[in-house]
C-alpha cells in the first residue's frame, strides 16, 4: 500500500483519485499528526469491504459459505447445466 505526505496528497487529488480506482489499491495519507492520517479507496473497493463484513457478520450467510467452502475441499460438487429462459 503507498503512502503519501498529506500536501502532495493535496496537490495532485484528481491524479490519486485515478490511481487508487484504476489499480483499485488503497492509500494512506499521511499528516505530521499520526492520529490525522487516512486511507483513501475507490468506492468499488468501500462496496466490497462493506458486503464482506455484513456477510461475514451474518451467521446463517457465514455457515452457508464454510459449508460450500468445505463441499469444494472434499470434491463433493456438481456440474449442472444452465437453463435458457425465453423472454415472453
């Protein structure tokens, strides 16, 4: 994860803006007060880190994804084919 000094943060927003989406890679932003520093990311990246801690949080979400998780680990899955529906 790259760091940045907050008056270059600043200085070049737009430019930082582009890169943490294009490269969907956060950025810390840094000030002489430790405490004053942040973490800039895209807000595709927010989406997903929202829903994992809302899945992750959820028990009955959870326990379905460890049970698949382990389904898969043991080769105890399945191929099944699409079905095509027609628009009416």
């Amino acid at each position: 994860m790259e760091a940045v000094v907050y008056s270059n943060f600043r200085n070049k927003m737009k430019a930082y803006f582009r890169q943490v989406n294009e490269n969907m890679e956060p950025l810390i932003v840094v000030n002489k007060n430790p405490d004053e520093n942040v973490v800039v990311v895209s807000k595709a990246e927010w989406d997903s880190l929202q829903e994992t801690l809302y899945v992750m949080s959820n028990p009955y979400l959870s326990d379905k994804i460890m049970k698949g998780m382990e389904q898969v680990r043991l080769g105890k899955t399945a191929n099944h084919d699409l079905i095509e529906v027609e628009d009416e």
